[in-house]
C-alpha cells in the first residue's frame, strides 16, 4: 500500500489531494493544526491525521520522527501547506514577527519535513516529494515585481530548495523524486471566494505528480503549472 503524508490536508489543496490519493487505495494521513477540522476531514475521506503547529519547526521535526516510526517511510509527501503574508508587507515595511511567522511556515517547515522524511525516501531509493509553491516565488515572468515580500521571498525559498535537493539527489536516477507547484489563484481559505479557479483544479497538477508513472527521461526538480514546466 502507498503511504502518503499531506501537509495542510484538512483543508483547501491539501485536502483535495488527500481526498483524491486515498480514493485511489493510498494510506493517507493529513497533518493540520485545527485538531477538529483535522478529525473531522479524516473521518470524511478516510484516512489517519496528526496535529502540529508548522509555525514551530521544533515542533515540526518531532511529529516528522514520530511519524516515520508510526506509520513508516512514506512513499508520497505532499506539503500543501502555506500562509500569505500581509497585504502590506513590503521588504521595507514587514515586521520581524511577520517575516518570522511566513518564512516559519512556507518555508522553514517545509526544510524541516523534506529533511527528516526525505532522507529515509532517498536511503530507501524510491519516492517523491510535492511542495505547492507559487508563480509569485519565481524569479522571471510576470508576477515577480514586489509586494508581498515574505510570502514571495519564502516561495521562492522553497523553489530554490526543491531544485537544488533535484541535484542533489540525482534528479529521479536514485528513485527519489522532488517538485514544486504553482496551483494559481484557487478558491481556498487563503485565496478567497473570488478566485478564478476551484480547490480542484489548484490540486490537479499535484494529484497527477503524485500518481504518475516516472521512466528515465521524464524531468523532476522543476516548478509545475497545469501539467506543464514553468521556467523559476
């Protein structure tokens, strides 16, 4: 059976990947800091859920431990996770507190998890890692001119990681898998309720990452949009 973590899963992209791989047989555990919501997800779809607060990645790392012994080395992992920063966040008007709880979470967290369940995924030789970035994390293309700054900077932080942990790793010649998303402006929490696309559509490049069949030749350690390579 594919075991399979999702970060962010009780709600939003998180959710609608969870609900899809474990409709497909995978063993699915959501991990969320609501232990309500999360409860009540997994009972919906199915599946086992852990609490933690991402925002400490203290925290963070001994729930990933706590994991792997509970459930094993996991064949999927997809981190759906994430929060905006404030409107207002300029590089020149943020606060610490502010860069603090966005890097924490979009990206400190995220090094955390790829690094405590990566590594048994690459001693193990299988496995893929999905991270939902951001086009707002790129460094070219429209989209890329200020504004936002924690947020921009932290998904820009996790494209970086995700290409460089590629190279490292032997770009999927180890059996090891890694690659971003840009799911676009959808229908979440986060998003809001005019956002142009739905939670499933946002989720759909990140459901077929985590289900497709990978054959020497095929790419990973790139950012993803709609099936497609965006350049970072």
């Amino acid at each position: 059976m594919t075991i399979t973590f999702v970060t962010g899963g009780s709600r939003g992209l998180g959710k609608e990947v969870a609900s899809a791989l474990a409709k497909r047989g995978n063993k699915v555990v959501i991990v969320g800091k609501d232990k309500d919501r999360a409860a009540s997800t997994a009972k919906e779809i199915g599946c086992g859920f852990e609490i933690v607060d991402l925002e400490n990645q203290s925290q963070s790392r001994l729930i990933a431990d706590a994991m792997l012994g509970k459930y094993g080395v996991p064949d999927v992992v997809v981190l759906a996770h994430g929060v905006m920063s404030e409107k207002m966040a300029k590089t020149l008007r943020t606060t610490d507190s502010e860069w603090n709880r966005v890097m924490n979470i979009n990206l400190n967290s995220t090094f955390t998890l790829v690094n405590v369940f990566g590594s048994k995924m690459a001693e193990a030789r299988k496995g893929r890692i999905i991270i939902f970035s951001a086009c707002l994390g790129r460094m070219s293309g429209p989209g890329n001119a200020g504004g936002l700054a924690p947020y921009r900077i932290s998904k820009a932080g996790v494209n970086a990681l995700v290409r460089n942990l590629a190279h490292e790793t032997g770009h999927g010649s180890r059996g090891f898998l890694v690659d971003a998303i840009c799911p676009n402006h959808s229908r979440t929490d986060m998003g809001g309720p005019d956002a142009p696309r739905s939670a499933a559509e946002g989720a759909e490049t990140g459901i077929w990452l985590a289900t497709r069949e990978f054959s020497a030749g095929d790419t990973t350690g790139v950012l993803w949009e709609d099936r497609e390579i965006v350049p970072w």
